[in-house]
C-alpha cells in the first residue's frame, strides 16, 4: 500500500527580477505543483519589505488555487511578519502549476518573500 507523501514547495518573489506590475506573476525561482496535489499549508517569509507607489493588492496561487488571499503586503501582518502561517487551504488541484504571485490594484516598486506551499502528493505508486 502506498502513503500519501507531504511534499514542500518554495518560490522566491523578488522584484528586482520578477518585476511588480499590476498582473500574475511567475518567479523565475518557483517550483510546480502538481495534478492531484492536496494543499493544507501556506507560508511566507519576507527578506526585503514591500513598497509601492499606491495601495497594492498581494496574494498567492499554487497548482491554479488561491492559497493566500489578496492583502496589502505593505501593512498586513501576514505578508510583513517574518514567519506566519497565512492559510489552510485543503483543497486538490486539478492540473500542474507554478506557484504565483498576483499583483493587483498598485504595482510594486520593492519587495522580496519567499513562499513556502505544503501539500499531500495524492498518486503515489507502491
């Protein structure tokens, strides 16, 4: 019989590279989610603050699946502290795909975190 395996993934949003424009955004430092993927966990740790010209809008998608709900990462706890457990999604993903960031409503001009998404990898072979 074969056990469901609880698997880390880790992304690093760092604007210098990734940019900060009002959209979805890939890391280029992020790993895959896969299919099948049951997401309990969602993390975030922040190495350099957050600063834009407005009032900017953060939140986090997994496999397709919000797992940080849209906040201002300027002045919500949960993208400002160092280590905070933001979310417990339990839900499945449907198709593979990269952990995202989407920017919204003020584009940033500062930022890093890194993202730390756990999850049960449901199709395990014996």
């Amino acid at each position: 019989m074969a056990y469901p395996k609880l698997i880390t993934a880790k992304a690093v949003y760092d604007f210098s590279v990734d940019g900060g424009a009002i959209s979805t955004i890939t890391p280029a430092r992020t790993e895959v989610i896969p299919a099948n993927a049951i997401i309990v966990d969602a993390m975030t740790l922040v190495t350099t603050a957050f600063t834009s010209g407005g009032t900017p809008s953060l939140a986090v998608k997994a496999g397709g699946l919000t797992v940080i709900a849209a906040q201002n990462p300027a002045s919500h706890s949960s993208l400002a502290d160092e280590k905070v457990t933001v979310n417990a999604v339990a839900d499945k993903t449907t198709a593979n795909g990269a952990i995202q960031v989407v920017v919204a409503s003020g584009a940033l001009t500062a930022g890093v975190v890194e993202i730390y998404v756990t999850y049960y990898q449901s199709d395990i072979s014996a």
